[in-house]
C-alpha cells in the first residue's frame, strides 16, 4: 500500500476543511483527485506531503507514519505543487544541484543527468528558469520532484496553463511515470482524467462522494439511469418495448431509439429482437460524460 488515509479531518479555525476523509492507493496506481475549488484537494495533498498536519485521524505514505516521522515520509514523496516554485535566476542544471544537495543525494550528478534524460529538459538544459516556456518550467518542476527517486508522485494541477502541445508532452511523461510510481493527480481537465487515470476520487466540501474507475463513476449517482441508443430494420411500438423488464422510457426518431433503462438491458433489447423479427443494425451504450457526473456529485 503507497498511501493510507484514515480518517482524517482538518480544521482551519472553525472552519472544517476535511471531514474524516478515507482512501487508500496501490503501487503503482495513478489515480485523478478532483473536485470544485476550496473541496479540500490542496489541504489533502499538503498533509500526504507534511507541509500540513492533520487535525485528526493517520496518514501513512509507504509504511511510514506521516505525523509521527515527516522526515522519513517526505523522502518517499515528490510533490509538484501547483505553483511551481522556481528560481528564475538559477540554471537547470544549477537548479536541480542545488534541490539534490538539499535532499544529500549520493551520485548527485548521475542522477541529475537521468532526471534531464527522463523530463525531456536536455535541449533546454543550459538555459536559465526565466528563459523558459511554462511547459518546460513544469519539466523542471517535475525534475525536481523526481530528483530523491520517490515512490510516490503527488502533481496538482501539471497542466494548468498549458497550450495543447505542451500538454500532450506532460501526460506523456506523467503516462510514462505511472508505469513505476504511485502517482495522485489533481485537474480541473477531465481529459486528463481519461487519459491517464485508472481510479478518479471526487471530494467536495472535504468529503470523499465518488471513488471508482472513470467508466463507472455514472454508477455512483442516486439516480443514474442507463442510456442505450439502439436501431431496428423496421418501426416498431413503445408499447412493445415497455414490455422490456426495468424499461424507463423509449422515444424514437424513426426506426432509432433512444431508451432509458434502470439498468444494462442490452441483452433484453436482443432478445426482445429475436422475438419480434426485428433486426438490430445498431445497439450501442452512452455513457454520461465526466462533466456532467462531476457536476451531479459535488453541486
């Protein structure tokens, strides 16, 4: 297990800005953390990296007690904040000698050199910060967070500012260091979730309301309903359709419908076919665009 959250909740004042928040991450998972602003995502994160104590409950990164022992656990986590703290002043290469002196790496300069190799940063590397895009200057962000060789990778917000080719070369890396790491991901784009994510956890006002894989957060709603867009050689009735068991609705625009389910009735819609001599030419499920779950669970 590379993270362990039991319990936790944190008090700003009298504010509450995490209530008993509880999930766990497996090695080498990349898992989406999303949510509207001021949901607690940065307190959240803040606290697996020790920059923030939690008010009550236990934080464990990789085995280690984040409150009892920060100092062990900060060395098994890299953490790109979302503003990234740079010094524009410095060179990358002088930037990234200084972030390993911090952290005593043996072998400062091998690692160096692989952390270049790794982001991408080599055809930029003896620029200075300030020369620098913002795509690579999160590359250097990321170098930085990857210098100590952590186990787990927290990144909030990567992209943010990002223009589309420079996008696309973050999740790429990002994409590249989930198939080694543990990697919690916070963003605002949900096609950063889809492309990268294998489990999306959705906290609002400091409370977890979804944890489950993207194609099945529809699931988590009160009300989710199955979308089945299906079409026949020839007309037939609604009235034969709502002979179809768990059948919501079915409203046709020719031979084409589109029927709302309480479950997946694919297999009842096939049969239903066979039974009535109708040929299915097209039968496929719609799923509810993450913008929209997003919106249900934490509005």
């Amino acid at each position: 297990m590379s993270i362990r959250v039991t319990n936790v909740s944190k008090y700003y004042g009298r504010q509450k800005a995490l209530d008993r928040v509880s999930f766990s991450l497996e090695s080498g998972e990349v898992v989406g953390f999303l949510g509207p602003n001021g949901a607690g995502k940065s307190t959240m994160m803040k606290i697996l990296t020790s920059y923030l104590s939690p008010s009550e409950g236990m934080v464990e990164v990789c085995g280690v007690d984040v409150g009892s022992n920060s100092s062990n656990s900060r060395r098994k986590v890299g953490y790109l904040p979302e503003h990234n703290p740079l010094y524009p002043e410095m060179y990358i290469s002088e930037y990234l000698r200084f972030v390993a002196g911090i952290y005593k790496i043996a072998n400062a300069r091998q690692r160096i050199e692989e952390v270049i190799e790794m982001t991408g940063l080599g055809p930029e590397r003896h620029k200075k910060v300030a020369a620098l895009s913002k795509g690579y200057r999160q590359r250097v962000g990321l170098a930085q967070a990857l210098l100590p060789d952590p186990e787990v990778l927290i990144l909030d917000e990567p992209t943010s500012g990002l223009d589309p080719n420079q996008i696309g070369g973050v999740r790429d890396l990002i994409s590249n260091l989930g198939k080694s790491k543990t990697i919690l991901l916070s963003t605002h784009i949900m096609q950063e979730v889809k492309a990268l994510c294998e489990r999306v956890i959705i906290i609002s006002a400091g409370r977890i309301v979804a944890d489950e894989r993207p194609d099945r957060l529809g699931n988590t709603l009160s009300h989710a309903e199955t979308v089945i867009e299906i079409a026949f050689d020839r007309p037939t009735t609604p009235g034969h359709l709502q002979s179809i068991t768990g059948l919501v609705s079915a409203t046709a625009d020719n031979n084409r419908w589109i029927i709302k389910a309480t479950e997946d009735i694919r297999p009842q819609l096939f049969k239903f076919a066979v039974a009535n001599d109708l040929v299915i030419l097209e039968m496929f499920l719609k799923q509810q665009s993450l913008e929209n779950i997003f919106r249900e669970l934490t509005s």
